[in-house]
C-alpha cells in the first residue's frame, strides 16, 4: 500500500476537506441511509444504533442499485435494520434513486407523503466515508429546509488519515474528489460550512462581522 506520487500537502487538503466522518449530531426527525450496494450492513448498523440511542424517530433506506444478491440497496438497508430490531413502521423504503441527488429528491417526497409536509426539519445522513462532502452538499441544495447532519461509515482496514496508502480507499477518495467541481457547475451540489452546520445542530447562532466562528 503505497502512497506513490500523491503530494502530502494535496493528500492533507483532500483529507480536511472531502473527508467528513460526522458532524456534531443531536436528535431528528429522519436518518437518511445513502444506499452502496457494497456496505449495506454496516450502513444499516450505523442507522440502527442511532435509533435505538432516540436520535431518530425514522430511518429513510434509499438506494435502487441492484446488489450482489439481487436486492436493491433500500431492501438490503431495511431488512438488515429490521433483523437488528428496528420496527418496520419506522422505515422508509426510497428504492428508484440510482445517485445522490435522487437519493435526497425522493426521499424528500416519500417522507411529505408519508410523515407530512413538515414533518422533516432536521436529518442524519449516514453513507460511505469517501462521498461525506458530497452527500452533506446534496442535502444542502436538493432539500434546504433541513438542518443536516452526518455520520460516516469506513469500511476499510485503515483510518481516515491513511487513505492514501490503501488501494481501494485511494481509487474512492480521488474518484470523489474529481466529481466535487463538476457537480457544483451543474447544481447538483452547493458548498457547505462544517462549523455553521455544527453550531446550528447545538443551537447557536452564526458568527456576526467580524468575529471567529
């Protein structure tokens, strides 16, 4: 596992910045579970242990991607949050999104079906570690009316800061990083502040002129 020729200083910037495994978390109305065929379970896991600690009242499963056992995502979420105790009138099942601007659109209309049109004013995503940034920025643009949080799943044997030194976790990162521009020039996407999220999560206003955040 070699960190070849990726300079430190960019592997630092794209650590800082892509990166994200969680914000500060308090309670809400929906975890948003990001369906990837590959880390269903833990997926799921992440979401159930949130329930079970009261954060959420209701976990949105959503992903229509085929996984290997022919289930989508959203059916592999659900299933594996059920067995691990979560009751099924508590889960969404969002199973036509095939990326992450989809996975927030329908989730959104599922849940003011369902839970009501004001139901939904804060949410916990939960997904892959590499696309954090990315799903954190979705929430932003495709659903503002949320105050969104996020917890990360890391499937791989190495921590966050070592990346780039494990194959599959190399080929993630930088696939993202790629996107980040491009998604922004389109509007799928719109850049988020980690600490503006954070200090709206424990209730505190944002910083006036002039002063630190």
């Amino acid at each position: 596992m070699e960190q070849d020729d990726l300079p430190e200083k960019l592997v630092h910037q794209i650590t800082d910045y892509l990166l994200i495994e969680h914000t500060e978390i308090g309670p809400a109305d929906l975890c948003l579970v990001f369906g990837n065929r590959f880390v269903c379970p833990e997926l799921a896991a992440q979401a159930a242990a949130l329930y079970k600690q009261g954060l959420v009242k209701k976990i949105a499963a959503s992903g229509g991607v085929l996984t290997s056992d022919g289930r989508t995502e959203a059916a592999a979420i659900r299933d594996e949050l059920v067995r691990l105790g979560v009751p099924a009138d508590d889960i969404l099942v969002e199973d036509r999104a095939t990326n992450s601007g989809e996975n927030v659109v329908f989730t959104k209309a599922l849940a003011e079906k369902t839970l009501g049109p004001d139901a939904v004013r804060s949410v916990i995503g939960i997904g892959h570690i590499s696309a954090g940034r990315r799903f954190l920025m979705t929430l932003a643009k495709q659903w503002p009316e949320v105050l969104p949080m996020y917890i990360s799943v890391n499937p791989y044997p190495v921590a966050r800061a070592d990346w780039a030194r494990h194959q599959g976790f190399r080929q993630k990162v930088l696939e993202e990083w790629g996107k980040i521009a491009g998604y922004k020039e389109k509007g799928f996407i719109e850049e988020i502040d980690i600490d503006s999220i954070n200090r709206r999560v424990h209730g505190q206003p944002p910083p006036g002129p002039g002063l630190a955040p």
